[in-house]
C-alpha cells in the first residue's frame, strides 16, 4: 500500500512539481485556495480548524506544506495578510503533524539572509531584511524548534510551473521577449542560485525515502547572476543577435521592485553534499530542460521560432 502525503498550499510552481514527482509513487492529496488544477481540491490553510480536519480526516504519513505570499512587495504591504500566510499557518501545520505524529516538509527561502556574505551554507545564521523574508523566517524557526520530525528546505531563485504559474524572472523575461520585447535592462547588482522546481521535487523525495530529517539548502548546482541567467535565457531561444542587455542598478526598478532585496542569495547545498544527497544538476542543464518541457507550446504561439531543434521540435 502507497504511503500517503498531504499536500497544502499546491496550487503554484512548486505545488505541481510536487505533484508530477510523488503522484505515482505515493498517494497525495493536494489543496490550495485557488483550486486550478482538477487534482486540486479547495483549502485556505489559514484556517485552523479546516485545515486539521482536512489532514486528519486524510490521515496521512507525511504533510508537506507548501503555499506563501512569495510577492516581496505585496508583503511589505500587507503585514497581517503576510504574517497569518507565511507564518501562522506554519504554526498550523506543526501543530497538526506533531499531533498526528508525521514528519512536516517546509519550504523556506535563501531570501532570508542579508547578502552581506558571497555564499551561504546551511548553518549560516539568516538576517532577514523584508517582511517577506521575516515571515518566512519565523515560519523556518517555528518549524525548527517545535516540530517533531521535520524537513526544511531552502530554496533559491525558482523556475518552473510554465507561462501561467511561474511568476519569477524566468517567466517575466520570456513574456518580455515574446511580447517584441528586444532590449532588456537587467540588473547588474544580485546574484543568487536558480532553482527548478522539478529537481527540487525529487531531492526532497531523497530525502523523505531515506528520512533524513532537518534543515536543507535546496538549490541548482552553480552560482550565478540576474544578468547571467538572462543571458543563458537568451542564449537558449538563440535570439543572442536580436537582444540587447542594458546593465542596471536595482535602483532603476525601486518603483516596481521596492521591497529590500539582499545582494546575494547565493546557497551551497553543503549538508546534501555531506550526506551524499546532492542530486541537484547545473543550474543551466536545468534551464534548458525547464525551457523545453514548459515553454514548447508557448513559444509556438508567440512564434519565437529560434529554439535549437535538437531541443524543441518546432
């Protein structure tokens, strides 16, 4: 019989990753309160007593909580929205899987550090700069200090989810491009490390099989830039002739972009490299495999037609 896990929050990028790479191994359970998915079911987690009823009534071996308000400026300026999201209902979630005696999957953030440092491992201590990585935080440290079992994971700049649930900077240049977008002002002043979805969705199954509880950097393997990632972007459309790159401060989007940023998000998987757990590719391999199985369709549609063959049949 297929162990059973909970899934709360899945309705986004990360929710359906989860849900391409433990569906057929396990049986899951996914809700979210934006029920777009017909193997979604509704749930607002915020609520308590909803949300314990749910799990019990599922009775599941692990709950894996995954939803957030992940809009740095939508978080600055709704606190109380931010905080019940991103933080009591983390509460929430421990409460429940400590009462039913099951390990809890939380996802935090490399935004959580205040980049004064080039490189992060797992046991550097975070200094949250926005109400977002603050949430998130004490999301991460609730978890840490009262969850029986537990597995946190960090994950950085993510991709995934495709044209209509990727909300990060991959889909917001490609949208740019194919919109006849051909100058792109990207800033030069943050570096982190690309995450998709769907190699982190089977690092954490790793992880689960092997039970191996704690805290996790959970990112692509390389370490990179706001430009670099464009360019590599760019590169795989092979529109490198077509586009020009305007370096910018992150001043030049403040009106946009005004929520505190840190310079570097940068993480090293250090305890999965440890614990010969590490099963996270280049952060371009992943790129490219990303840009193919997500974006074929959509980029058929826009008539982007300068894709490598061998990699998107057009």
């Amino acid at each position: 019989m297929k162990k059973k896990i909970y899934i709360a929050g899945a309705g986004g990028m990360l929710g359906e990753a989860f849900y391409r790479i433990f569906k057929n191994d396990f049986e899951v359970k996914c809700t979210d309160k934006d029920v777009n998915e017909k193997w979604l079911s509704f749930l607002d987690f915020r609520d308590f007593d909803k949300y314990k009823k749910e799990v019990e009534a599922f009775k599941p071996d692990y709950l894996f909580h995954l939803g957030a308000y992940t809009d740095l400026e939508f978080c600055e300026l709704n606190l109380d929205d931010t905080y019940l999201t991103n933080t009591t209902a983390v509460e929430n979630a421990v409460f429940i899987a400590n009462k039913l005696d099951i390990p809890l999957l939380y996802i935090s953030t490399a935004g959580i550090f205040d980049g004064t440092k080039d490189f992060y491992d797992d046991w550097d201590e975070p200094n949250p700069l926005g109400h977002y990585a603050r949430s998130k935080y004490m999301g991460e440290r609730y978890v840490r200090e009262n969850a029986k079992r537990y597995i946190v994971c960090r994950a950085g700049w993510m991709m995934g989810g495709g044209p209509d649930k990727d909300k990060k900077f991959i889909n917001k240049i490609i949208k740019q491009i194919a919109s006849g977008k051909r100058d792109l002002y990207i800033v030069n002043d943050k570096d982190g490390t690309p995450t998709f979805t769907v190699d982190f969705a089977k690092n954490v199954k790793l992880l689960i099989e092997n039970e191996y509880w704690g805290l996790y950097n959970l990112v692509c393997n390389g370490e990179t830039s706001r430009r670099e990632v464009a360019e590599e972007l760019v590169k795989i459309l092979e529109l490198e002739s077509e586009v020009t790159f305007h370096e910018v401060s992150s001043t030049y989007f403040k009106d946009t972009y005004f929520a505190p940023r840190p310079p570097s998000e940068r993480l090293i998987n250090k305890k999965l490299e440890l614990r010969n757990m590490n099963i996270m590719r280049d952060w371009k391999v992943a790129l490219r495999e990303y840009i193919t199985d997500y974006y074929t369709d959509y980029l058929k549609e826009k008539n982007i037609y300068s894709v490598k063959e061998d990699i998107i049949t057009l």
